[in-house]
C-alpha cells in the first residue's frame, strides 16, 4: 500500500560512483515518478565526467536538490564541518525521511535524523550498509572500530535495510542481531534493461567492467585471461572497462604478460553499450555485496562468470559452475575455458530470464521500500504525538 502523502525523501552516501550511486538513482527517479519529492547529498570530491553525465540524468527528479560537498572517505576531524553542513543543508528541507547508503552515508543521515529529532522534526532514520564496512574482519584494527561504532548507531536508526541475504547474515555475524527493524529488499533494475544484448560482429571473447582497484579484481582478470589462452591454445581477445586509482597497474601488468595488444583498455562507460563489445562478462570481485553489473549482465542475457563472493550466489544460484573461488586466478580461468569451448555453456548455467526478471526488477525494489518509508515515517509521526 502506498503512503497516504506524499514523502519526502533524502539520500545520503559519500562516493556518487558505482552500486551506491546506481541504487539511490534508481530509487529517486522511481519515487519522484510516483509523487514523491527527493533529494540527495554526497560527496563533492569523488566521480568524474562519466559520473557528472549521470547527475544531468536524475537532476530533473530530484525536486529537493543536490548538495555535494566534501566528505573524506576516512574517519576525521573534517567530518565535523560535513555533518555541520549537512545538517544546515537537510533542515532547510524538512525531510520525513533521510536513507543513509554505506558507512559514512548512514552516518551523517543518522546523526543528522536524530538532531532533527531531538528538535522536534518527524524525520525516520534508515541505514543501507551496501557491504563497505562489512568487508572488515572482527578482528582487523579497523573492525574492532567500526562495527562497536555500527552497534552503538542502531540506536539512531529506525530500519536497516539490506540488499541482500548476504549483506544481511554478515551484519548478524559481525555487529550483531539488530535490536530496531529491519528488511531485507534486493537490488532490481529498470524493465528497459531486461531487454538481450547481442554482441557485435568484433566483440572481444571477455569483458571486464568495473572499478579500476584490486577489490574487483581486474589483475586477476588479467592473470586469468592469460591461463585461459593457454589451456584453450589460441590468442583470445578482452576489454577492461572502468576507471580508478590503479589503472596505469592493470594496463602495466597486461604489457609485462605479452597481452597489450589483446587486453584494450576503456574509460567508465554506459554498461549496456559495453555488454555489445563482448561475447562473455568477467566479474572477479575479491568482495562484493549485491553487485548491480552482474544483474544488468544477467538481465541482458549475457554469459556472466564471477567469483563466489557477497551476493553474487543468490543472483546466479548458490551451486552455479559460473562461480569461482574467490581470488583464485586459475579457478577463473577454468571456467572462463568451459564458456570458450562448451557450446551450450550459456545456456546451461544461466539464470532463467521469466523467474530472474521477477525477482530482480525494480518496480518491485520501489514498491518494497516506498512501503517502509511509509510505515516508518506514520510510526515516527504517531511517537512524536504521543510524547507532546
């Protein structure tokens, strides 16, 4: 059922780039359609052109704004003057509801959501960790900081949200069983993006598309393509598509294994248009959470191989042979092999387009969490009459 009024809404998250930044896009432009006005605030220092592009896209949906300003991706003094801003900038709009997305994003909406409640503003506080700090070991310095941090901020929360069984299990393992509400709402993506991507004539046999950082993975893609060549006895072809702060690295290890020439390298771009230049996509994360390039590859029919990490299980199937062992080159190249050689390999592992789509579409993401923005905002309203 929907709200009775029109909410609202206010994302917070720090790095307006990848599954983040697809997410909190994907749900304004859907709740701005449904009447409901949205904004956003994140950080002003991160993304490029590509990025910019995307905001020209959203701006016309969010009808509360954008505010970028700078939010550093490490824990300091200079969040002080963020959450000060931040502050001044999201009173001034009256929110009934602020999501934070990823640490630092469910940070600065909850501190804030909570100093609007102390003055008397009706605001529910929600919290999507989206992986980020989740991907901490218990007993790393930063783990032993961070997730006592998470448990003491369930007490400025009203729901947490999470995009996956995954996300959802290892918050339980790691910081505990929350005391306050919480759902579990998948990733899904637009109807348009259901439609099959045929490769082009010249498509390279592997793709990778991603961020350019080791998290991803690409100098296993490119240590895999390499055994691949080998065990199938030919020279194959591949793209890396993506931007970040180690990609002189991954163009430098393709050259020192003889691959330059058959390794090209692109900027970040459009991901439909980059499933056309390929026949298969690669996707050898060392960590994810509910990775969005997987199911826009998923939904475009494309041959996805990926590493047996986050939630990519509950989108290909837990005993998938599309899945690798996590950081494990030769167990990529194995099956990157199988899809090169088998002919019904696609067909065969691939997810069933009817039961994928119903699952993983995004009208039913909206419509899941437009209803607990409505719960919760009617909850918190309810509270805040009884205590007057």
């Amino acid at each position: 059922m929907q709200p009775q009024r029109p909410l609202r809404i206010i994302h917070c998250f720090r790095s307006p780039v990848g599954g983040i930044f697809r997410h909190v896009r994907d749900l304004a432009e859907a709740h701005a359609v449904a009447g409901h006005q949205v904004g956003i605030l994140c950080d002003s220092t991160t993304g490029g052109t590509y990025e910019d592009s995307l905001f020209d896209e959203i701006r016309p949906h969010l009808a509360l704004g954008l505010v970028r300003m700078p939010i550093h991706r490490s824990i300091g003094p200079m969040d002080f003057a963020a959450l000060w801003r931040g502050y001044k900038e999201i009173r001034s709009l009256q929110p009934d509801v602020l999501h934070g997305h990823g640490a630092k994003g469910g940070a600065i909406a909850r501190l804030i959501g909570s100093a609007l409640r102390v003055n008397k503003y009706s605001v529910a506080r929600l919290y999507s960790p989206h992986g980020g700090s989740l991907h901490y070991s218990p007993r790393s310095l930063a783990g032993r900081i961070i997730f006592p941090l998470e448990r003491f901020q369930e007490r400025l929360t009203d729901a947490l949200v999470f995009v996956c069984d995954f996300e959802r299990q290892t918050y339980f393992a790691k910081v505990g069983k929350p005391r306050e509400r919480h759902a579990l709402i998948y990733n899904g993506i637009d109807d348009r993006e259901f439609e099959a991507v045929d490769a082009r004539p010249d498509a390279v046999d592997f793709l990778y598309i991603g961020m350019m950082r080791d998290l991803k993975g690409p100098d296993l893609f490119v240590e895999a393509f390499s055994r691949t060549e080998r065990m199938v006895g030919r020279p194959l072809s591949a793209l890396m598509v993506g931007d970040g702060p180690q990609q002189g690295e991954y163009r430098d290890l393709a050259v020192e294994q003889g691959l330059g020439r058959r390794i090209a390298m692109r900027p970040a771009m459009n991901a439909r248009e980059a499933f056309a230049l390929a026949r298969h996509v690669v996707i050898p994360s060392r960590a994810e959470s509910m990775p969005y390039i997987v199911l826009e590859a998923v939904a475009a029919q494309k041959p996805v191989i990926a590493s047996r990490v986050g939630g990519i299980p509950e989108i290909l199937g837990k005993g998938s042979a599309a899945l690798a062992e996590p950081s494990d080159a030769q167990s990529l190249a194995t099956i990157m092999t199988a899809a090169i050689v088998e002919k019904d390999w696609a067909s065969r592992l691939m997810p069933e387009p009817h039961t994928f789509k119903s699952r993983f579409a995004s009208s039913v993401m909206t419509a899941e969490m437009l209803q607990l923005y409505g719960d919760l905002n009617q909850s918190v309203r309810t509270s805040a009459k009884a205590s007057t």
